[in-house]
C-alpha cells in the first residue's frame, strides 16, 4: 500500500464540497453533497435504488466528472489528476465486468498488466489474492462456470491486485444468497482491519450494520444524516419495533385505532403499522388486549430501516 506523506497523513482520503452530478433532467442525481471520508475508515451510503449512490461513486472513482462543486482523493484533484488516482484505488462495479471466457487466473493476471505490474509480481500476488477470496482449486476454471458468489469475491481479488489504498464496492451483494453475503463480508472485515479504506454502497441495511463504521444515508440525491449505525438507530428509532400488519381491508380501521395508544410513535404503512417502543413484549400483551391477531404481530429491534423511514418518509426497499 502506498504510504501518503507525513503532512497528508491526517487529511481526509476522501473531500468533497458541493458535489453535484445532473444528467439535464429536472432533478440533480447528487445534489451537493458534502463528504469527508478518513484512512482505514469503512463507509457506507445506505438508500433505496435512485437515491444517488451509484451516481455518487462513479465520480469517486473517477470515471464520471462531477456538474459542479470539488473533489480531492488523497488530495489530488479529481477533475485534474483523475489518472493518479485511479492507480490507487480498487473498484468493484454493481454489475460483474470479468471476461468469462478465461479462467479466474488469467482474470486477475491480465487486470495486473494493466497497471504494468510485472508478470513474476502478478503470479506471486495472484496466488496471495485467490486464497485470500476461497478461489485456489478454481484458478483454471473459467468464469462462466462460476457461481455468483464466486464472482463477487474474483472482482474484489482483481481489484486488489494493484495493492489499492481505498475499495469502492457498489451493490458488492445484490443477487446473492445469505452464505455467499456472508462469506463476502468476512473477505471486505479481513481487508478492513489489513487497514484498507472501504467505501459501499447498499440498500441492504444488515449490510450497513455489519461492514461500516459510519453510514451516510442517501435519498433524492443528497445525504439526510449520517454516523455510526446504532448512533442513527437511537437517534432516530427505538429499542424496539412491533409490526402489525392487516391481513385485509377489514383490519385497517382497527390499525389505525392503535395510533396513539401503544408506542412512542407509530408509522402507517400500506400495508402495516410500526409502534415504536422500548419494551416490544410489553406493547405486544397491550397490542393483543386491544383485539389485534397476535399472527398478524412481530416484535424486532429497531434498525436502519425505521431511521431511514423518519428521515425520509418511505422505506429503503420503497
């Protein structure tokens, strides 16, 4: 890993004031966005499909210029010194981009010429990153016969092969099964602790919660809050959530009855209503004494989900 100068060790990795993408419509996909992003930190923009962070990345990574406002990486220039870098950073785009008629091997050796690093080199860290991704017994197969899974953790290895400073990951497990989210995430916390600067986007908030230490979340274009995922979950929801929902249009009257008397705050969904209390079987017992179905009833912790539905209004999944 490059090793940055002693006066630019305690600046931010990541500054940018103002930073605005439109494509012409009415609307700016990333509408001002003000963001410092520390060494060795993992952060992740949290938000619903639209809200902005795609857009958000590609100008940190430098493959999109910015409409309007500034942006420094390792305190460079991005709209100046985009290719200075790039060569610092590891990019793993939402959708898989490796050649699927060569092997994993020849995957990662050929993504290593690009960045001029010597065959003898690649080979030796080519080895390090298949074990690294749980890839050695399929150096040789080719990436069509890969599973999913497999291919998320092959791009995080190529993207590692040049020994970048900071990860930019988009969607890093959209479309994948639990077992393979959860092998991914150990990969992205083993490369966290090597000191690796993680920078994700999601709309999985379990996924927020387990790889970052801070989460800006997104909507419309710019960023409602941020901070560390149990601060927002106190900040803005409660220890605990009962949700009830309507199993027809005949349980809505009886819903909308609860508001007010269970609960600190309610949210009305189409489809169910959220109490948002401190003890969930206690307002569960004063729900049910109400003559609401205890099937239609569930008690969980309050989670990111209900900090972005206050500060938003709709649901991440919305």
């Amino acid at each position: 890993m490059t090793q940055a100068p002693p006066s630019a060790q305690h600046a931010p990795v990541v500054h940018a004031r103002g930073l605005t993408k439109s494509y012409g419509g009415p609307a700016a996909a990333v509408d001002a966005v003000d963001l410092d992003i520390r060494a060795g930190e993992a952060v992740g923009f949290l938000g619903p499909n639209g809200a902005g962070k795609t857009s958000l990345m590609r100008m940190l990574s430098c493959v999109s210029l910015p409409s309007a406002g500034s942006l420094s990486v390792f305190g460079l220039n991005a709209a100046k010194q985009s290719r200075d870098i790039r060569r610092r950073l590891g990019i793993v785009h939402q959708d898989d981009i490796l050649d699927s008629e060569l092997t994993v091997a020849e995957n990662i050796h050929i993504y290593g010429r690009y960045f001029g690093i010597p065959r003898a080199v690649i080979r030796e860290t080519s080895a390090e990153l298949l074990e690294f991704a749980k890839l050695s017994d399929r150096a040789d197969a080719r990436v069509e016969t890969l599973s999913g899974g497999m291919k998320r953790r092959l791009s995080i290895a190529r993207a590692l092969v040049s020994k970048p400073d900071v990860l930019l990951l988009d969607e890093p497990t959209t479309g994948l099964d639990p077992q393979a989210r959860h092998m991914l995430w150990d990969r992205l916390a083993m490369l966290k602790n090597r000191g690796v600067t993680l920078i994700v986007t999601t709309h999985f908030m379990d996924e927020a919660e387990q790889l970052c230490d801070r989460i800006l979340l997104m909507d419309e274009g710019r960023i409602k809050d941020e901070g560390a995922p149990q601060d927002l979950i106190t900040r803005y929801a409660s220890k605990d959530v009962v949700e009830i929902r309507a199993s027809g249009e005949e349980d809505v009257p009886a819903l909308e009855e609860l508001a007010g008397k269970v609960g600190k705050r309610t949210e009305r969904l189409p489809n169910r209503l959220l109490l948002y209390v401190d003890d969930g079987d206690l307002a569960l017992r004063q729900v049910i004494g109400l003559g609401i179905d205890p099937r239609n009833c569930l008690v969980r912790r309050g989670s990111l989900e209900d900090v972005f539905l206050r500060l938003s209004g709709r649901s991440l999944t919305g």
